[in-house]
C-alpha cells in the first residue's frame, strides 16, 4: 500500500484539528447522499484529539447524529465501565455534541458481556457481517507498524474472521478483541493517521509496501488515505513544487 493518497500537516495539532474538518464533512457528504452514515473509531490519544476536535465542531457540520452508525476497530477486553476501554473515551467526548441513537451505537463486546475474547471476537465478526459496508474508519499506524489491534507480521493468512482476540505486540499481556484485515475490509474508505518521529520508519516501511504490515493487507473497497504530519514523513520523499 505505497502512499497514494496522502494529505501532509505540519504538526500534530494541525493534523488533528484537519482530520475532524475532513471527518465531518465526507461524513456530511455520505449521510446527504445516504440517509446515514457509519463511521468506524479508533483509539489512542491522537484519535481522542480528534474526537475533541469533532465534538466542538459538530454543531455547525449539520449532521443528523441519530443516524451514524459508531463501530470500533479495536478494544480493550475489560468492563465496560473501565476508563480505558476505547468505546468509552470516544464516546465520553463525542456524545455532548452529537446525540447519537443507542441502537446505532455498536462497540467491541466487553468483559461484562462475553464470557472470553474470543467469544466476543466472534460476536462482533457476526454482527460486522450482518451489516452494511461501514462508510469510513479511522486508524491510527503505531510505532512498531501496528493499526488497531493488529501487530506485524501479518499475512493473508493470518486471520480467517472479521474480529479477533489478539495478546501482545504492542498491547503486551493485555487482551484486546480487533477487526482483522477482513473486517476492516468491511470499511468502503480508511483513514491512516501517523504523527511524530517515532512512526516514521513504519510510515516508511508503508511507502515501501512491506508485506509483514497489518495495513497493507487490508482490501478496502473504495481507497486509502494517509493523514501525516511532517515529523512522520520525514523518511519519506516528497518534491515541493512552486510555480
């Protein structure tokens, strides 16, 4: 997945604060043609920046919030309750602003609501399939090359389902429920956001389309774009062009 689509900040708060315009406003676009819109979160604290971003500018997006659909692409297996389950976080800044119907709210099954990740990878990966294409999800590229709860090396055998229960890499002992490849699939567009020096090899390592990267296995419908502040990309090369 070399950089094709690629949008370049300057800096993380810029690159957040733009996100959140972009976001709302394909978001707009896609309810306006639609009726509704799904919009599948991530987590980390670029993303709850942008999520804060969201919640002061929805007001004036013109979105109907009662018809987005919120999925996850990766959580924390604990309470529901724990402050640091993703669902939580995203919602705690988003719903002020935009208030969502519960109905239309899916998070990654919980511990208070199935009995092991497993069964709650294989909860999620049947509702995922019982529903429609999800419009837009937003990831995040970590340091060792991760997105959602996916850790390299990965490869198109790696997962059979759309969810997943996932321990280590990145997320160390903790037990994390993710979409897989497949899942995230199931997303007509994808969002990549990478900030700061410390993705910058793994950004390059996109560019350069290493196989054992979770996010160049992912066959996304429609397209990719990369959302990535100049610290990011400073491995990869660009021209800069004046007339």
């Amino acid at each position: 997945m070399s950089l094709r689509r690629l949008m370049r900040f300057e800096d993380r708060d810029s690159l957040a604060y733009e996100t959140a315009v972009l976001l709302l406003q394909a978001m707009k676009q896609r309810q306006t043609a639609n009726g509704s819109v799904g919009l599948c979160l991530t987590g980390g604290d670029l993303a709850n920046e942008v999520y804060d971003h969201m919640a002061l500018l929805a007001p004036q997006s013109g979105l109907v919030a009662p018809d987005i659909h919120l999925w996850w692409n990766w959580d924390y297996f604990i309470n529901i309750d724990n402050p640091d389950r993703n669902s939580l976080q995203a919602l705690s800044r988003l719903a002020g602003a935009l208030p969502f119907d519960p109905a239309k709210i899916h998070p990654i099954p919980s511990s208070s609501l199935a009995a092991d990740p497993e069964t709650g990878a294989a909860q999620y990966s049947q509702e995922l399939a019982e529903a429609p294409m999800i419009d837009i999800c937003l990831l995040e590229l970590g340091p060792q090359g991760q997105i959602a709860g996916l850790n390299p090396p990965v490869t198109d055998t790696s997962y059979s389902t759309l969810a997943a229960a996932v321990t280590g890499g990145a997320n160390g002992d903790r037990q994390v429920v993710t979409l897989t490849p497949a899942g995230l699939g199931r997303c007509r567009q994808t969002w990549v956001l990478a900030s700061g020096v410390d993705v910058a090899d793994a950004l390059h390592s996109a560019h350069d389309d290493d196989p054992n990267l979770p996010v160049n296995h992912i066959d996304d419908t429609d397209s990719t774009m990369w959302l990535a502040d100049a610290k990011a990309l400073s491995l990869v090369p660009f021209h800069r062009c004046t007339l």
